[in-house]
C-alpha cells in the first residue's frame, strides 16, 4: 500500500536502516508533551494551575442563584404587596357584599362582624347603608322568593326568611304571595321530577316524600297526586 505525502527525509528515518513501507513518521497515539514543550507549557504548570483553579478563595463571596417555581411569588413580595394595599373600610367592604347580591340586615351584620375594629360602630354603619338604600330586608325577601319559588315550597321558604330576623310584616305577605302560587310550583316541579302518577302504593310514598322534603303542605300534594290539577 502506498501512503501519500511528503516523502521522508532520511533524518526521520532509524539508524538501525530503512523502515518498512507502512511505518509512518506520525504516531496518532503520541503525547502532547513535546507541543506542549515547545508552546512554553509544561504538563505540570498545567495541573497546577487547574488545581489552583479549583480551589476557591474562601474570602470570596459566593453568589448562589436558587430556583423558583414558575408563577411563585418571590420571597416578601407577597407581604409588601399586602402592606401596600389601603386599609378596607367597613362600609367599603359592606359595599362590596352588596354589589354581588341582596343581603338581610342581619346577614350582613355576621358577615362584617369579624371586621369590626375599635372605631368602627357596625350599628352606624348598617344604619347608613339603609338610609342610602344600599341595604333593605324588603328587597331581600322578593330576592329570596325569586330564587327559591321554582324549587321550593311555601313552608320552606319561609323557615329562611324567619332566619333572617325580618319584620313580621314582611314574613306576613311573602306567605300569602308564596301560597297564591303553591299549587302552580309544586305542579311545575313534579312534572320536572317525575311526569306520571304513581302507579303503585310504594311509587305514590316516593312522590309523596319529595314534594314534602322541598316544603310543599300536604294538601298541595295530595291534589298533585289525585291528578285534580288536570280537572
């Protein structure tokens, strides 16, 4: 086999005579000490210096550089943030359960009562709101009966209301409004329910338990299941 190349001088050749044909002056496995010699570096300032390298100076301050969770708060932001919010006031955040929906006088005062600081006067404050119209018992109960007529009884919906401390004249004609419409709710949500008349005794105790657990009076029920609503 003929390698190309320059041709060898017989400076590189050995002594002891001319070597063989497939011998090459360069050995792929030779060290770099002889460059390294030559470029003014030797392998043992070399690892010194790596060594020296290594070993840190302890007079240094080392900065460290910890991860965080994407979207996690730094560390103290969140309490800076909080120290840089204004102080809510009580009427304020009695403003802001207001905006949402309809509350009772005495719905609201549980709601603001772990609020209460020393200066504040939650009977003054409630008193405000009522006299600005931001609070009224009236248009909590029509709240309430809005919301609760399509799924429950009379006997129901007013239990809530007596919950709520409201003006026994306000109890009074929320009873005759929501026994005006009985008849018509309880039809509504037995049909949604069910559809059909009970056909067996046991089917007929079934239909009997879910109109009285939602507060319909039993003569509602009764007419409900006689099928006399469809006379």
């Amino acid at each position: 086999m003929i390698r190309k190349g320059r041709p060898l001088s017989n400076a590189g050749r050995h002594s002891e005579g001319p070597r063989d044909e497939e011998d090459d002056s360069f050995d792929p496995f030779e060290s770099f000490d002889a460059h390294d010699r030559a470029a003014g570096h030797s392998p043992q300032r070399a690892q010194s210096e790596s060594t020296s390298a290594s070993v840190s100076d302890p007079s240094e301050t080392t900065y460290t550089r910890s991860r965080r969770e994407p979207g996690a708060v730094k560390p103290g932001e969140d309490e800076a943030k909080k120290s840089q919010r204004p102080a809510r006031s009580l009427k304020g955040r009695a403003l802001g359960y207001l905006s949402r929906r309809e509350y009772s006088r005495a719905e609201l005062a549980r709601k603001l009562k772990p609020y209460v600081e020393e200066t504040d006067s939650l009977e003054t404050v409630l008193d405000t709101l009522e006299t600005e119209n931001w609070l009224s018992n009236s248009r909590f109960a029509e709240s309430l009966i809005h919301r609760r007529s399509s799924k429950l009884g009379a006997s129901r919906i007013l239990g809530e209301l007596k919950q709520h401390a409201l003006d026994q004249t306000l109890v009074e004609d929320a009873k005759a409004q929501l026994r005006d419409t009985e008849l018509a709710r309880a039809q509504a949500v037995w049909s949604k329910k069910f559809g059909e008349l009970p056909q067996t005794p046991a089917e007929r105790a079934k239909q009997m338990r879910f109109l009285a657990s939602r507060g319909f009076s039993g003569s509602t029920i009764g007419k409900i299941l006689k099928g006399i609503e469809d006379e």
